[in-house]
C-alpha cells in the first residue's frame, strides 16, 4: 500500500488550487462579457436592426484560448444566461447570440488545443470564423428566424441570411479575430497558473 509523503498533499493541494484558479477566472470571464454586452447594447454598431457589432465575445475567445472550448462555451453560455433578465428579445437574441458565439469559440478552443502557436491560433480563428458563418446560416434560416420572424417568406428568410447575417458574422469574426491576436499573449499570463 503506498503511503502518502508530503509531497504527494502538496501535488493534491496544487491540483486544486489550479481547478479552483480555473473556475474562478471562467466565471470572472463570465462576468467581464455579460458587462461588454449590456455596455454593447447600448453603445454598439447595429446592422439590420437587429445584428450588433459589440466586443462580449472577446472574454469567451480569451478563455477559450487560455482554458480549452468548453471553457468558452461556459462563459458564452452564463453570459447569455445573465443577459435574459434584461433584455426584451424573448430569448431569441441570447439564443442566437449563444448559438453562433458557441459555435465560434468551440471551433476555435478544438483546434487550438491541438496546435498552441501564434500560427495555429490564426488558423483556429479563421476556420471558427468560417464555422459561425456557416453553421450560424443554418440555425438562423431554421431556428431563430421562424421563431424571430415566424410570418415571414422563406425567401426573404433565405435572402436575409445570406446577404445580411452571413456576411455579418464573418466580419465580426475577423474583427474578434484581430483583437484577440493583438491582445491575449499580452494579458495571457495574468489567466495561466503560475
């Protein structure tokens, strides 16, 4: 039977010190988007009305990044979760908000997993913008616009996701895309484990 030393309680003791340090960053994370949204609401660039360009989704990339996809997920999801007690969409906005920000940075934290360099964070924004492009199409054309715009024609449903909201969400994905080059190795250290 093996006897446990004092370092054996030190390495457990470091173990969850850093589960504890992760959790407490993904929900400060958390707290730091669902601030960028409300202040987003009301100061950012509205496309069609209804489409914002606002940076909410910068604190998700960032854990993403630093903590894996499911890390950014969670902070995408708690977000979105907090922004319905104040918003008047009927869930629809956060859904979509979640949705295709949940798409982005899954895509994002899987492949930068596999590939930790400045190179592969490129290549794990690009693809992850691609992705939101594409999957958020889908889900737009057959889940949040016949619940946003339920009497509405399917062509101009099709019409508004493919010369509006398509092209929207590639530009705000390369836009999150730069500003997230320019900023994580710069605050990176201050979310690793020292």
């Amino acid at each position: 039977m093996h006897k446990f030393q004092n370092e054996d309680y030190i390495f457990i003791l470091e173990v969850i010190l850093m589960k504890t340090r992760k959790i407490v960053m993904i929900g400060m994370l958390s707290a730091l988007a669902f601030l960028l949204q409300v202040i987003g609401s009301i100061i950012s660039l509205k496309v069609a009305g209804f489409l914002e360009i606002e940076f909410s989704d910068l604190p998700a990339i960032i854990g993403t990044l630093a903590y894996g996809p499911v890390a950014g997920v969670i902070i995408e999801f708690i977000k979105n979760l907090l922004h319905t007690f104040i918003t008047s969409t009927g869930f629809v906005g956060e859904l979509a908000n979640f949705v295709m920000n949940g798409i982005y940075v899954f895509t994002v934290g899987v492949i930068y997993k596999y590939n930790k360099t400045k190179v592969g964070a490129f290549i794990a924004l690009g693809i992850g913008t691609l992705a939101m492009a594409i999957g958020g199409a889908f889900a737009n054309l057959y889940i949040m616009l016949p619940l946003y715009m339920s009497s509405a024609p399917f062509m101009a449903k099709l019409n508004l996701v493919l010369f509006t909201i398509t092209p929207f969400n590639i530009v705000k994905g390369l836009v999150t895309a730069v500003i997230t080059i320019l900023i994580y190795k710069r605050i990176s250290p201050l979310l690793k484990d020292k």
